[in-house]
C-alpha cells in the first residue's frame, strides 16, 4: 500500500490534490484547521471506495502544534510514500504597515509548518517506497508582486527548502515543488483585474485545481529522475516579461 499525507486537503487545491492521490490507489492523511468539515467528507468518500484515510487537524501557525501534528502522523503512518506541503497563508499587507507577528504567522504557515513537519516525518518518508515530498510555492517566490513582500519572502525560502532537502534527503527522497500561477480565482475577485490577469496568461486562462493536481501525480508516478525542480503550472506566465 502507498501512502500520501496532503496538509491544508478541505478545500480548493489541497482537496483536489487529495482527491487525485485517493483516486490513483493512495492510502490517505488528510490535514486541515478550519476546514475539517469537509476533510471528514472526503475521508468518508474515499473510505467507502475501500481506502485507509486519517483525518488529522492543526493550525500550522502554532509551532506546537505542527510538532504534535508531526508526531500523529508519524505514529499512524510509519510509512509515507507522498507528502503534500500545500496548506499556505496567501494576503496582501504594504510592506511599511507588516507586523511582526503578521510575518511570523506568514512565514510560520508558508515555511517552517513544512521544513519541521518533513523533519518529524523523515523516519516515514525513508520507510516509503520512493518518497516524494512536494511544496506548494508560487511564481511570486521567484519574481515578486508589490504589496507581498512577506508572502513571497515565505515562497521563496520554500523553494530554498526544495533545493537543499533534494540535494540533503537524495537518494532515496525526492523533493520538488509546484509553482502555481493563477488558480482559481476567489468568487469576489474583482472583474477588471481579473481580465488584466487573463491577458497575461499564454495559454489564455487561468488554472484549475486539478492542473495542480495532475503535477502532483506526474511526479509521484512518472518522474523517478527528478529532484530538486520548481515546476511551474502557470500556463505560461512566468516565461514572459
Ligand atoms: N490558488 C492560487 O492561485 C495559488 C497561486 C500560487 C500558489 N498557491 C499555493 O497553493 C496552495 C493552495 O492554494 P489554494 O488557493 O487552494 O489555497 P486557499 O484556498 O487559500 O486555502 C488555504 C489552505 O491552507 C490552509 N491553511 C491556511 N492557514 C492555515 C493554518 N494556520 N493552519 C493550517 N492550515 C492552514 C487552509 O486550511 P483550512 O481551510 O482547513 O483552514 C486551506 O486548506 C497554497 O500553498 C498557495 O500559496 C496557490
């Protein structure tokens, strides 16, 4: 049996990426903090499809709880074949009016969740058949938006994170990341800027979750060979000016 552990799974991409992994044959621990509701949805679902799913709830910005969120999972999977850093905190703050503890619940969320959790995990993770563990990052932790100097400061350290646990955890772990563009834009997002964004798109839209998902699953099952990569899934954005 495979084993995939996607935090941040009760909605939007995080559910998508779960669903995917669950559909693929992937036993399953699914996080969430608000939105445990539908993580237990989820879990019932692929249940009944005969799949072993824990349910596991942290706020990721508590580093006491990341720790006790680590220790749970490690103790019910001793083996781990995928794990999924997608949860992330995602606001725009000007640079002159960010506190200290609006960085540190950023940067708490976004960057140090997913560098301890893989340290607590790590005894799963070299138990797992051919173990990946993916971060959800952004364009922005590459080439900046003003107005996220926090946000993309925390995308581009889990990119560092990437790089350097591919070249430390190798050979038996793979780490890479996906970089999303646009995905699913919010319902209140505002008409105008929306269409400024589409313009900017090659591929003319934005993306859907399961664009993300599908990466996921790509280098789970098909790219043995590949570590320490940033994949982009941005329909072409970041490859213009
Ligand atoms: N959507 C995009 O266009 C886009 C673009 C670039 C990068 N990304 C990255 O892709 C990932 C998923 O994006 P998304 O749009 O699906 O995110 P989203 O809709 O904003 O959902 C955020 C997720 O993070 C979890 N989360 C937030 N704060 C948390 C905390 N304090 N403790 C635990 N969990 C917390 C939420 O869990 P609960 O709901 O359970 O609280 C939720 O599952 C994120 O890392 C994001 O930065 C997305």
């Amino acid at each position: 049996m495979t084993t995939a552990f996607i935090t941040g799974a009760g909605v939007r991409v995080g559910s998508a990426v779960a669903r995917a992994l669950g559909q693929a044959g992937y036993d399953l621990a699914l996080h969430a903090n608000r939105s445990a509701e539908s993580v237990r949805a989820l879990a019932e679902e692929f249940e009944a499809l005969g799949r072993r799913v824990t349910v596991h709830t942290a706020d990721l910005s508590r580093p006491e709880a990341v720790d006790a969120l680590g220790a749970e999972v490690r103790a019910a999977h001793p083996a781990l074949d995928v794990v999924v850093h997608n949860a992330g905190l995602y606001a725009a703050v000007p640079f002159g009016a960010i506190t200290r503890a609006q960085y540190q619940t950023m940067v708490g969320v976004n960057l140090d969740a997913p560098f301890f959790l893989t340290q607590a995990l790590l005894p799963s993770l070299r138990a797992g058949m051919s173990p990946l563990v993916v971060h959800l990052t952004d364009i922005a932790g590459e080439r900046p938006v003003g107005g996220y100097a926090h946000y993309s400061v925390s995308k581009a350290g889990l990119i560092m994170l990437t790089r350097a646990l591919a070249v430390e955890l190798a050979p038996h772990v793979r780490v890479n990341a996906i970089s999303p563009g646009t995905v699913a834009f919010p319902e209140d997002f505002d008409a105008a800027a929306r269409e400024d964004t589409l313009r900017r798109i090659p591929l003319g839209r934005e993306g859907r979750v399961e664009d993300v998902a599908r990466a996921v699953l790509f280098l789970a099952r098909d790219a043995p060979y590949v570590t320490g990569q940033v994949l982009a899934v941005d329909g072409g954005r970041s490859a213009q000016l």
